[in-house]
C-alpha cells in the first residue's frame, strides 16, 4: 500500500517534532537525563507549571537528527513537555484512525465476510451462554435474576426495565432487547426468559 509508505514518511520519518522526540529518547537512554527546568504561569482559570526542556542544555547532546535539531531552533524559550507529548499524541491517533479507516476500505469484500461469520458464530455463543444461565444457573438453582441485573445493565438502562411494569413480557422484552447484542434470542430462549423473570406471558 503506497500510500501508507507516504503517510508514515509525512507523520513520523519527516517530521520535526516525531524526530525530536525519537533522538531524545535515545539521549536520555544513552547518554544523560535532562532536567527539566519549570515556570508557573498565572491566568483567570488558575496558574500552571510549566515544564520546560530548554535550548542550551538539550544542544549539549551532539547526536540530534537533523530534524530534530532543527525542532529545537525553533523554541528558543524551551520545549513545553507537556504540550508536546499532547500534540504528538493528537498526531499519533490521526495516525491510527486513518490507519484503521484505510484498511478497512481497501479489506472491504474480504472483512465484510469475515464479520458477517463473526457475528453468526457470537450469536450461536450468545445463545448457548444465555441458556446455560438461565435453565441451570437461575432456574435450575432457584435464584431471582432480578438481582444481578446491575451486573449487567448500566445504572440508566437499569432503571428504564425497573419504571416498567414488573415481570412483565415488556419488561423482559426490554431487557432482552438492551443485552442481545448478537441476536442470539430466538423463540426458545425468550420463553426460558420468562419463565425466569417469573412472567404470566397470558396475563402480562
């Protein structure tokens, strides 16, 4: 993928700021720790410290890349840390998402059928796991599923299935709903849902 070559060359292998950060990983690993020097600034929000890599004592290392040599002339006042590393990371994640999104539109064909296999075999996993807990862990056992719904549903999503009418086929047709990810509910396993949840499915 030619473009991938160029992409890498344009966020890291020919930039100032990816080459300086490399040469001083290799400096503080190699040869010396840098200290950092630090400023407090002061604005309406509050004051900050501010640290800084400064000029002088990071040109004491002779071995910059070129470019990173020349990240450093251009910040006569020092290297702000944290405002690097927040940049670089910023960089790094577009990076990482056009990485992703490129792949995903070259693999198109051949990922679409892996996913839709993928998604069969978690829904033949799904049911078989949700069966298993529902005949042999709460019906087989006796116990009330209503107490371990916080387990599995968030603190909004919980308490949307508790306003509704209790052991209710809405109710658990709710929760149904919330927790089938793969839809792996076919008609068996929801009837073993409300036997579970204790539902009249003629009254309800």
């Amino acid at each position: 993928m030619p473009v991938y070559q160029q992409r890498v060359n344009e966020t890291f292998a020919n930039n100032e700021m990816h080459r300086f950060i490399q040469s001083f990983r290799n400096c503080i690993n190699h040869q010396r720790i840098i200290e950092a020097d630090w400023r407090k600034n002061w604005s309406i929000t509050g004051d900050r410290t501010q640290f800084l890599l400064k000029q002088d004592i990071l040109l004491n290392y002779s071995n910059w890349h070129p470019l990173a040599k020349a990240f450093i002339g251009q910040h006569p006042d020092g290297i702000d840390v944290e405002a690097l590393f927040e940049k670089y990371r910023t960089r790094v994640v577009e990076f990482h998402n056009w990485f992703h999104s490129e792949v995903k539109r070259v693999s198109e064909p051949d990922l679409s059928e892996y996913q839709k296999y993928e998604r069969i075999l978690n829904r033949f996993d799904a049911n078989a796991w949700w069966n298993l807990m529902l005949k042999q862990a709460v019906m087989g056992r006796g116990l009330d599923p209503y107490k371990y719904l916080d387990r599995y549903l968030t603190k909004p999503e919980l308490d949307e299935v508790l306003s509704l009418p209790m052991r209710s086929q809405n109710q658990v047709d709710r929760i149904i709903e919330i927790l089938d990810e793969y839809g792996a509910c076919d008609d068996e396993l929801r009837g073993a849902a409300y036997v579970a949840f204790g539902v009249n499915v003629q009254g309800s």
